[in-house]
C-alpha cells in the first residue's frame, strides 16, 4: 500500500494538523508525474493507493484524473478529504472507482466545525451536502464503494462525541471512526494522551449508535495506548510506504520535515517512483530504521500510520506471534494495510 497526497495545499487548518509539522520543499506534481507514478506503482506489484498523507488532494486539479488513471491500471484507489473541493459532479465518475470515500469531519455541529477545523461555518453545510449526494449515488447505483466519516479525536472535543456519531447516522454513510491525534516526539501539539482515557463512556456511547447498516468505530488500541509504543524499531515501512504532497518519498509521514532529511528517499518529480524504490538509497533508508541504533520510542512521533504494522511485525520478529494462513472470507479493503 502506498499513502500519498497529490499537493501539500489545504483549504482548512485544522487545530490539530500534523502537516503543519511536516514542511518540506515542494514541488509541482503535475499530471505526467502522478499518471507515471501510478504506472510505476501498478508495474512494480503495488495493490491499492490512498489519497491522504499531509495535503487536501481536492486542491490539485488531476485528483479525478488520477483516481481514474490508478482504477484503470487495476490498483484499489481511496480518498481521504474534509469534501469542501470535491466537486459533486464529479461524484458519479470517481464513485466506482474507489474503495473508499472517508470525509475528515471532527465536529458535527457548524460552529465547532469551524472553530476545530479553521474554516467557515458554511463550509459544514456544503460538505453535508456532498456527503449526502455521494450516499445517494452510491445506493441508487448499487456501488461497492465505503463511504465513512472520520474524527480525529482531541480530548476537549468531547461535547462532539455523540453528535458526530449521530451525524454519520442521519446522513447515511457506511461508518464513522474516531481516531486519536498523532504529535511529533516533542509533543508540538500538545497532546495530553492521559485525558483520554477520561472519555471511555462517552466514547462507548457513541458506539452504541451502530446498528445493521451504521458502524461507529473506536480506535481504542491507539486511543488508550497514551501515546506510547512498545517497538524500538520499524519495519512496516516497506509495506506501507508514504510520500509527500511536495513528491517526496520517506519512510514516513512523521519523516517529511526537512529537518529529517537523512531519511529522505527521493522526489517523484525528479525521478521516477520505479526507480526510486530500485535504487540503494530506499532500502538504505529502510535498513537504518530497522537496526538498533533507531529507537522508535524516543526519534519518532505518535501512533503512526505504520503503529499497527510494527507492532505485529515487531511480535513477529521476536517470536510473540506467528503469520498464519488465514481462514474464512477475506476482510473488505484487503489490500489497504
């Protein structure tokens, strides 16, 4: 799996925005660049493609084009957006070519939205109202897309809890998450992950709201884990690799910042992804974060996207687990790791 953005630009700003700690020289993706990149990412046995990483990929003008360009190619393609760009007439054309449509929402009343999410209050509406057409297509046309919502959960949202699980509920989509907020290793956002644990029965509440058709999903291994990893190495990295809205390959999002460049990989735009995950640089990057000398506890940030990775890998490795073949129906959105 790879996670990506097709620019590091955002419509919002977000209280809680880890891409504020994640600047790195950008450069212009321009549509060759990202249709060579999905090339190169189907020759080279990629299985699925998200749009998320640090940027609003609704910002770039290929994002459609791109989404239809991977589906082609035969990778399973999925966006993550707070749905202010996301143009409606576009819904029905990208629709059954996602796996899944997940809208970052992390309040579900117009004020807090725009207090949380640094943006206009009419900003809620519009976005309802695509989050709206977009279930509507999905059920008039039978698609087997996943269509959720996602909170990224900060301990003094807690009056937002219940109503975003209703919310998810009254508009029809398939689910809604809430998740935890990720800070780098000097705690810049200010994350107090001991708080959480204070919002168990609301957060249970809100999960109370499922039913047949509506999931509400805690992510409570993240949200209880204060923070903390067990792992001191990586090495889920080469099995779900993140690049940069600016075209830069790291092992990480939490790696992006320029002040992390020994572990920059390369740039799309200058170079091509087939090449780069080729050359000696990827897996001397890879290497590094694998050995002792990297301590995952004190040089990286919090519950990244990898956490769950490493933490299987990690058990893995040291004998606390075995990789069995799996029995039953395969879970849905299988290739997403």
């Amino acid at each position: 799996t790879i996670d990506c953005s097709l620019t590091r630009r955002c419509t919002y700003r977000c209280i809680y925005c880890y891409g504020q700690l994640q600047t790195n020289d950008e450069k212009r993706m321009t549509k060759d660049v990202i249709f060579r990149f999905l090339d190169d990412a189907t020759e080279i046995g990629v299985k699925a493609i998200s749009f998320v990483s640090d940027g609003e990929s609704t910002c770039s003008p290929h994002l459609y084009d791109a989404i239809l360009r991977g589906k082609a190619n035969g990778l399973d393609m999925a966006l993550g957006t707070n749905g202010y760009l996301l143009k409606d007439e576009k819904l029905e054309e990208i629709l059954p070519c996602l796996t899944y449509l997940r809208f970052n929402i992390s309040a579900a009343e117009p004020l807090r939205y725009s207090q949380i999410m640094g943006c206009k209050e009419e900003h809620f509406y519009k976005v309802l109202n695509t989050i709206k057409e977009a279930v509507r297509i999905k059920k008039e046309k039978n698609l087997s897309v996943t269509l959720g919502l996602q909170m990224v959960l900060l301990p003094q949202f807690v009056g937002q809890i219940i109503p975003f699980a209703k919310l998810g509920k009254e508009l029809g989509v398939d689910y809604s998450i809430i998740k935890h907020c990720s800070d780098d290793e000097k705690g810049s956002l200010g994350v107090n992950y001991s708080k959480y644990f204070e919002l168990v029965n609301v957060l249970k509440e809100a999960e109370g709201y499922s039913d047949e058709g509506y999931l509400v999903k805690v992510k409570w291994s993240k949200i209880l884990s204060e923070g903390k990893r067990k792992y001191s190495q990586c090495y889920g990295p080469p099995f779900i690799t993140q690049f940069s809205g600016s075209g830069l390959v790291a092992p990480c999002g939490m790696l992006f910042n320029r002040k992390y460049k020994r572990y920059h990989i390369g740039n799309i735009v200058d170079k091509s992804f087939k090449e780069i995950w080729r050359s000696e640089r990827y897996w001397e990057v890879m290497n590094f974060i694998a050995l002792d000398n990297f301590d995952a506890k004190t040089m990286c940030g919090t519950l990244c996207l990898q956490h769950k990775v490493n933490e299987f890998l990690w058990d893995l490795k040291h004998g606390n687990t075995t990789l069995e073949k799996p029995k039953g129906e395969p879970p849905i959105h299988i290739n997403f790791i």
